[in-house]
C-alpha cells in the first residue's frame, strides 16, 4: 500500500513533468508581451490628425461654387473651427451654411437665404463629433482654378487642450463649372 504523503521532491517532479513551470513562464512571458503589443498599438492609431475634412459635394448654382463638407474631430476634446476659406480666395467671399439634416445630400438654394443655418465662427465641434456645411463661393475665374479645375479649401481650428496659434487642415477639391 501506497503512503498518501508526497516528498517534496515528488511533488516537484509531478510539477515538472506536468508542465506547471513551463505554463508559469508562459504565464508571465505572454503578460509583457502583451503590455509591450498594448503599448505599441496605442501608439501606432494614436491619431496624429485631429480634424478631418470629408467632401461629400460639388456643385455650380446660380453663378456659385457650392461645396458640401463634413468636419470630424478625432480629437479626444473639443475642437474648434475658427475658419474655413480657399486657397487664393477671399475669406470675406466665402459662406457656410449648416447642413439641414431633413435635405439629405440634395438641398436648393433656400437654405443660402436663412441666417439661421449661417456658421458663426468659432464653431466648436465636440469630441468625436461632425461639422456638416454647404460652402458657397462666388464663381472663381482666376486663370490658375481654371485650368486645375480646383484648389485647396482650408480651415483653420483650435483644441480646447492646447495653447498657440490655430492649426489648419486642407483637402484638394474639385470645382464645378455648370
């Protein structure tokens, strides 16, 4: 008959041959490895932009250039707009008009006639939200535009969490002629 009390010795083989040191180490090793990938993620879509400029339209009514944009933060604070204009334009020319979310991506030239849709600027756009406007520019005749069919539209913005001079954001865009 077999004695129920184990050696110490014993009871380290049964370990050994068990695994159990071997499933420790893996134990530990796979916990740093996984705080270093952790880590290394974080960083990697750790956004480097804060703002987003999406173009969803482009159009020419009524002798304007009509851009449809939508502004997103990926910032974890707010952000705020503190100007949108084109390269080479006047800012003083430029009007941006909230977009109505009952029009969809079609709209008339009514919402241009309502002071209430006008964007006062700044404009803050809390975190993780969206800024969507209609653009509406006087028909641009400079012989550059022309030839490209297009130029920059910029903005200018400000994080709440951050002191200086506003940052800006640009995005090629494509104007329309009829």
């Amino acid at each position: 008959m077999m004695s129920e009390s184990k050696s110490d010795d014993e009871r380290v083989q049964e370990v050994r041959n068990d695994g159990g040191l071997l499933t420790g180490a893996v134990l530990v090793g796979g916990t740093r490895l996984l705080y270093e990938a952790g880590k290394d993620l974080y960083s990697r879509f750790k956004p480097e932009k804060k703002l987003f400029i999406q173009l969803l339209d482009s159009k020419y009514l009524d002798k304007h250039h009509v851009i449809t944009a939508r502004f997103a933060s990926a910032h974890i604070h707010g952000i705020y707009i503190e100007s949108v204009f084109v390269k080479n334009g006047q800012p003083k020319d430029i009007k941006c008009f909230r977009k109505n979310p009952s029009e969809g991506f079609s709209f008339s030239m009514d919402v241009f006639d309502s002071e209430q849709w006008a964007v006062s600027y700044p404009y803050l756009i809390p975190p993780s939200g969206t800024l969507d406007v209609h653009i509406k520019l006087p028909e641009q005749t400079e012989s550059k535009i022309t030839k490209d069919n297009g130029t920059d539209l910029v903005c200018t913005f400000s994080l709440i969490d951050k002191l200086g001079d506003p940052e800006t954001a640009s995005i090629p865009i494509r104007l329309r002629w009829a």
